[in-house]
C-alpha cells in the first residue's frame, strides 16, 4: 500500500465515520447480500444494525492503523480465523470488497473518483490477502 493511498483511504473514512451507521451499514449489507445471497445466512445470529455497528467499528480500527499494520497483524489473524469459523471463504471475500466499493460510492457522492476507488481497492486487496493468508495458515 502506498502513502497516499492511506492518506487517501484514511481521509475519506473520516466522512464515511459522520454517516448514520446503520445507514451506511444497510447499504453495505443490502448490496452484499444481492452479490453474494449464500453469505445471508452467516449474519442470522446478529441483528443487523448491531452487526452495522460491528463493521464500522472494526473498519475504522483497521484504517486508522494502516500505516501501523504489523501493530495490528495479531489481530487480523484472529479476525481471519473467526471469520473462516462463520464458514467464509476465499470467494466471499471478492463480493465484500465489490459491496464496500458501492457503498462508499454511493456514501462518499461527488467525492468518490477513480483515483479513491483505486486507493480503496489497493487497501482492500492488501487486507483481504493477508485475511485469505492468515486462514489458510490456520487450517
């Protein structure tokens, strides 16, 4: 990941964070699960505005550490290994990145543009791959 597309990531999950989270969170699961209905039954046991609140909190850690990803390495092993419990699968995580995508597109408006959505990309393959890594090591 390069500097600037952390800086680019970083500063506009700072709009993304003044948003209703169960809005963006909605969003976020609405489109997922048209992408990918299989994943629908994983998210069962959470109602879905606390699972909204989940995923912003956990998003929101993980960017504000990107340029300190070895400090939280520990830590996306062990998300990687619980997700791989729910019964996540490598596939799962390329309609994640697609919903994320089109949601902070349809969130961030007039401020989304090829060189976020590229910067967004390049940090989402980044944290995925050493997601997809680190279950794989598990096994």
């Amino acid at each position: 990941m390069t500097s600037k597309s952390i800086e680019l990531v970083k500063n506009s999950w700072a709009l993304v964070a003044t948003m209703d989270i169960e809005t963006v969170g909605g969003l976020f699961y609405k489109r997922l699960f048209e992408i990918a209905p299989d994943v629908k039954s994983m998210f069962s046991k959470t109602a879905m505005p606390e699972q909204s609140k989940k995923l912003l909190a956990m998003l929101g850690y993980v960017i504000a550490k990107l340029d300190k990803l070895d400090d939280i390495i520990g830590e996306v092993t062990k998300l990687a290994q619980r997700h791989e419990s729910y019964g996540v699968k490598e596939e799962h995580y390329t309609a994640v990145g697609t919903a994320l995508l089109w949601t902070l597109e349809q969130g961030l408006g007039n401020e989304w543009n090829k060189e976020l959505k590229a910067a967004w990309t390049e940090v989402y393959i980044a944290l995925s791959g050493a997601m997809i890594n680190a279950a794989k090591v598990a096994v």
